[in-house]
C-alpha cells in the first residue's frame, strides 16, 4: 500500500506496480473440490474486464448503487473492485428493488428481478463457466465478459471520499473502507508474503476484510474457502500446510 492509496483500486493498482506474479486469491469451493489461484496480474485483468462491462455495456456511473447478491468467490471479489474502479457503490445484499443494478448468484435470481435496472447473474460454476441455459431477464457475465477490454479507464473520476461500501448496515466511503482495511492488517500483523485463510462469508465487514481487502492493503494474500465446513479437519491442517498458511479467520 502506498500513502496515496484511498480506493481498493488505488491499492490493486500498487499491488500491481509491486509484484504482479504473486498470488492474490487463492479460491476453494468443498461442495464442488474447485480451486482457483489468481495471481495479481490475473485478477488486475478481471476486474479491468469486469468494469469495462460494467461502465460500458451496463452503463454504471459513479453514485449509482449495485446490489451485490453473491457469496464468498473469487468472482466477487472481482465485482467489488470492479464497482471501486467505476464508482459504484456496492450494497452487500443489498435490496435489488432499491438499487440501480444487481448482481446475482444462482441462488438468489428470483430476489434479483425484483431490481428494475440492470441484471447480471453468474453461475459460480467451476473456471467461470456460463449457466447451461442463460436466466430470463438476466445477462449472463460469463458470456460477456471475455470479450471486454484489458485496460480500464473510467469516464469520470472515482472520489474517494464518496459512497463506497454498505454492509451490516454500515456505510462507508472508498477512503474510509482502505483506511479500515489497513487497521485490520496491521491487527492481524498481515504483512507481504503473508497467507490469510479465511472461511468467513461476504455478508459482513469481518467476512470483506479478511477475505479481500486487508490482504489487498497490505501486501498479503488470501486462501478464500466456500462451503469450508464440509471439509474434515485432517485435510484443513494439509491445506494450511500446503498454501503456507500464516493466519487463520475462520
């Protein structure tokens, strides 16, 4: 992180200025045996996609708000640094019926049409694969977003000082999530080259935090773990081991 960071995409930008080739997220799913490991420069690609899609083809702008209706994946994580790079405000489990977009997982389509702008759903299906028959009413972002471009630059400038982040509740400003991400870093004594494990959902700020953004703020990276109770603890201890595991937030 550098002093200038105010946005999570100011600090993916430093992480990709440092050391693009490391790992970022590393994503397991135990329903489904997935694992998925993003280096930097591979998730920086994503959301750059992601937001091109969002800012283009959706035509997301700055102080719109996005319910986002998706669980812990590393799919996720792309869209809350897509919405940072646009502006958009992210409402984690947001009412659809309130908010400018969605996005939905497959689980929670039928609240998602309760939204009157946009809709996206994703599969969450292994390597980001698309639905077998797309939702009606729905864009299916795993058919439109190979497509869109590498780089991103956005129409109108992010202010950091602006609507960010609403979730449990709370709400809270580019600036405010980066500098309380950077607390919980320094909390957890995450530092470079450190492996948070983090089992928690995406529903609250803990969940967020240790799944996202304090590994992001502070050099770290993140072992995010779906559905991590259907996996014995004989076989937790190896993953611990095998991904040099340096801090657990389960």
């Amino acid at each position: 992180m550098n002093s200038t960071d105010r946005t999570p995409a100011d600090l993916l930008r430093s992480a990709l200025a440092t050391d693009p080739a490391r790992p970022l997220v590393t994503f397991y799913d135990d329903a489904t045996g997935e694992r998925v490991e993003l280096s930097v420069a591979t998730f920086a690609n994503w959301v750059s996609k992601t937001a091109n899609l969002l800012q283009g083809d959706l035509a997301a702008a700055p102080g719109d708000r996005l319910a986002l209706l998706l669980p812990a994946h590393w799919q996720s994580a792309v869209w809350l640094l897509a919405c940072s790079s646009v502006g958009v405000t992210v409402e984690v489990g947001g009412d659809p019926a309130g908010a400018d977009l969605v996005v939905s997982g497959p689980d929670t389509l039928d609240a998602a049409r309760a939204c009157r702008g946009e809709r996206v759903a994703l599969a969450l299906r292994p390597l980001g694969g698309r639905f077998p028959r797309p939702p009606e009413g729905f864009m299916d972002y795993a058919v439109e977003v190979p497509g869109q471009g590498d780089r991103f630059a956005p129409f109108a400038p992010v202010d950091p000082d602006e609507s960010a982040l609403v979730v449990g509740g709370v709400e809270m400003s580019a600036a405010q999530l980066v500098a309380r991400a950077s607390a919980d870093a320094v909390e957890r004594g995450l530092t470079p080259g450190s492996r948070l494990l983090s089992g928690l959902a995406y529903d609250s700020w803990d969940g967020l935090s240790a799944g996202l953004y304090a590994p992001l703020a502070s050099g770290a990276s993140v072992v995010l773990c779906r559905n991590l109770g259907k996996l014995p603890a004989e076989a937790l201890e190896q993953r611990v081991k095998s991904e040099r595991v340096t801090d657990r937030a389960m």
